[in-house]
C-alpha cells in the first residue's frame, strides 16, 4: 500500500498502527483526550486520528490523521 503521507507525532507513526495501540499510547499523554466510535482527537495536541470501526474492531488500523489548530472545534 502507497502512503501519501506518514504523520507522525512524538517519533510514533500513526497510520496504519492498530489503533487500539495508538489510542493506549495517545491516553497516556492526553488525559481529556475525546474517544468515540470512529477514532480520538486530542484538543490537547490538535490531532485526530480516524479508525471508522474501532468499536467492533479496536485492532484495525488506523485510516487517516487530521491535524488542526486551536479553536477549530470551538462553536
């Protein structure tokens, strides 16, 4: 598989890592980090990462990374 991009954060790779690896890793540096069914987005750090069946299948990969700057989630 062709990677457009290798986001990484911390000397860790987010794509393509199991994301209940990353999320384990992600709640040890994030304590208000936001999990629901599709990922985890850190306001902390303004990243999120995209695992749609994380619910089902907390071991698929994570899919995609999106990085934003603060207040982008603001009303």
């Amino acid at each position: 598989m062709f990677l457009a991009a290798d986001p990484t954060f911390e000397g860790k790779h987010l794509i393509e890592r199991p994301f209940d690896k990353v999320l384990d890793w992600l709640q040890t540096i994030d304590d208000s980090l936001d999990v629901d069914n599709t990922g985890a987005t850190s306001q902390k750090f303004g990243f999120g990462v995209y695992a749609p069946n994380c619910e089902e299948s907390p071991s698929d990969p994570v899919e995609a990374v999106i990085v934003f700057e603060k207040g982008y989630y603001d009303n």
